[in-house]
C-alpha cells in the first residue's frame, strides 16, 4: 500500500517543532547571516554555500531564510521578508517553482524514510536546473542534509558543482561536514554556525513554553535549539534521568533496569520521532558529558537529578575523560553501523550500556563510591 504524502515525516523537521522553513526568523546566528548578506550585496556571490555546525544550532533556518531573501528580492539589508509575500507563501508550501528542496526520500516497499540521499534525488536536482532555466531568474536549491548523501549522490552532486548553472545557488547543510568529499567542501563557501550560550538558550526555550526545563534542556542540548526541542517533544529528558540512574548503580550494574532502559530503544519511527535514534543520542550526550566533565575538572550544568555527583564519581579527572571520550568516539560509529546493517535496536543499545559499565572508571568507582 501507498504511503500518503500527508503521512510520510519529513527528514529534515524536528519532531514536535515546526519545520525551518515556518521560521520568520533566524536566531543567534548574526555573523553568520551577515556574511552571506556581505557577498550578496558585494556582488560577490558563490554558486554553492555550505553550512556546517552542530545539529539544531539553526543552520536550515538560516538557508531557508536565505531562500526567501534571494527569490523575493527585498533589496532589504536584513534577512526579513515579510510572511505574506506570495515568494514566502509558495516556499512555505513547498509550491514555489524556482526552489528546489533535496532530502532523505521515502521508500514505499520498506514504508521508511532511505537512511541516504540517493543519486536519484540529485537527478531530479539536475532536471530542476535544466527546466527552471527557461523561466529565466534566480533558483535556489538546498541539500538537507548533504552529509547523508551515499557516494554515487555525492559524485553526481560533485558535476553540478564543477560546472554550475548560472543564476542558482545551492545551500548544502551539513551536521558532518567531514563526511563529505574534500572536492565538494573546496568547492563551496563555508558558513560555520556556532551553539547558542547558555542564556541565550534559555530565554529562547522559556518563551517557548518550556520554562520548567528550560536549564536541563539547554545544558544537554548543547546549545541547540533544534535538538532541545525534539529532546522536550519525544521526552528525552525522562530517558536522559533514566540513563543517570542507571550508572548511579555502578559499579554493580542494576542488569534489570539496564535491560529495561534499552527495550526503550525499540519500536517504529514514525512522526513523534524515532526511540532508537533519541535512545543513542541519549547514551551519546551522556557520555560525551562524562568526558567533559573530566577535562574540565568542574561540575557542568546539571541536566538530570545527581548528575552533578555520579560525573564526579565516574569521571574524576582527565585520565577517565580520555576513556569515555575513546568510547564515544567508537560507540557513536557502532550505532551508525548498527543502524545501516538493521540490528535489534534493544540488543545494540545493551550491548552498549554493558560495555560501558565495565570500563575503568565505571568500575572504579566502587572505591568512591
């Protein structure tokens, strides 16, 4: 049966937020926008931009603010262009003919979104460019995320850029920008977009609505607005406290609520979101937080009840950071494999929990505790 648009999720949307093309404007991200407003105005403009930072700093906003700047045609100083304007209802409706949008598809036979962008999508880029280029004016197209495009994708991404068409302009985003080919990043203009502090973080939640959690979320968003949200929307932190109480029973792991914590990992991704992808992300700030905490020497800011006490337990110095750091590094490329091979979410999540608790400083921590 034929999954109906209505009901397909959108790749590149937080779930629970608006999607970045809603957003009236952009926040926090002033150097970022005024550079690329500088070349604009300068005449100075690259046919291809990329936009790199960590995930749900703003970086879609941005290119999507972009887009409606460049295809309205304000002449305004600022990236503002009034809602209403035909420009900006087309592109809020994804109907405006001289915009292209690139993501993730949906693949009726496994009723899923693809893990990759294929080569099929940057054909239909290629046949955008090919098409609009009679209407004449400029054309815009934005890649979300260029970062999950497979090798024969980037390859054909790669002619375009080469030998780009004239009047467009192409705004690739990427969380990993690394993952890319080194000839793709020569060829653009890098925008890096940076976390939002702290405060700033707050504020932005607090007049959300989230004013109860507004200081967990930040401190475990890494001043991401975007993945605050999807933390509040699919009640990340509940798991996140979870996962705290979990290694508070180290060095003896609790195996039943280990067990429990990571049949939390299973079921189907639909519109609310995926558990096995806010499951890793979970287990990934954790421990990207324990490594951090032991490089600093300093508390962070608490995301969870006893957080502040079982870090200083865990990761008492710069020795147990390099460790848990190690084990991010490689857990993180397990989940990714783990993902794309199709593993029993529960199993891989346990595997991983275990594997944690019998590191050094977990199992230190029985003379500290």
């Amino acid at each position: 049966m034929k999954t109906e648009a209505a009901d397909i999720p959108e790749p590149d949307r937080v779930p629970g937020a608006p999607h970045p093309r809603h957003a009236t404007r952009v926040i926090g991200q002033d150097a970022a926008a005024a550079a690329f407003l500088q070349a604009a105005q300068g005449d100075r403009l690259h046919h291809a931009w990329l936009l790199t930072g960590p995930r749900g700093v703003g970086k879609a906003t941005l290119a999507w603010a972009i887009a409606r700047w460049l295809l309205a045609e304000t002449g305004r100083a600022d990236l503002a262009v009034d809602p209403d304007t035909p420009e900006a209802r087309r592109i809020a409706a994804l109907s405006e003919p001289r915009l292209a949008l690139i993501r993730r598809p949906w693949d009726d036979k496994t009723s899923r979104l693809r893990a990759e962008i294929t080569v099929d999508e940057i054909r239909k880029l290629l046949s955008f460019f090919h098409l609009s280029a009679a209407e004449g004016g400029r054309r815009v197209a934005i890649i979300d995320a260029a970062d999950e495009m497979n090798i024969p994708a980037a390859n054909a991404l790669l002619k375009v850029l080469e030998e780009p068409p004239s009047d467009a302009l192409i705004l690739l985003i990427a969380h990993q920008p690394a993952r890319l080919l080194p000839t793709i990043r020569s060829r653009c203009r890098t925008l890096r977009l940076s976390p939002l502090p702290p405060r700033q973080m707050s504020a932005i939640l607090s007049d959300m609505g989230l004013n109860e959690d507004a200081e967990a979320l930040s401190a475990l968003s890494d001043g991401s607005v975007g993945e605050a949200l999807r933390l509040a929307g699919q009640g990340g932190l509940d798991r996140y406290q979870d996962l705290v109480d979990l290694f508070a029973t180290l060095p003896r792991l609790d195996r039943l609520a280990a067990s429990k914590f990571a049949d939390g990992a299973a079921g189907r991704a639909g519109a609310d979101g995926d558990p096995f992808d806010l499951t890793i992300t979970v287990l990934d700030r954790f421990v990207t937080r324990l490594a951090r905490a032991g490089l600093m020497g300093a508390p962070l800011p608490q995301a969870a009840r006893g957080e502040g006490a079982l870090m200083a337990r865990l990761s008492p110095d710069d020795h147990a950071a390099r460790i848990w750091a190690e084990a991010q590094a490689r857990l993180s490329a397990r989940a990714r494999t783990g993902r794309a091979v199709n593993l029993d979410p529960a199993a891989l999540v346990m595997d991983m929990v275990l594997e944690l608790a019998q590191l050094p400083p977990a199992q230190a921590s029985l003379t500290k505790a």
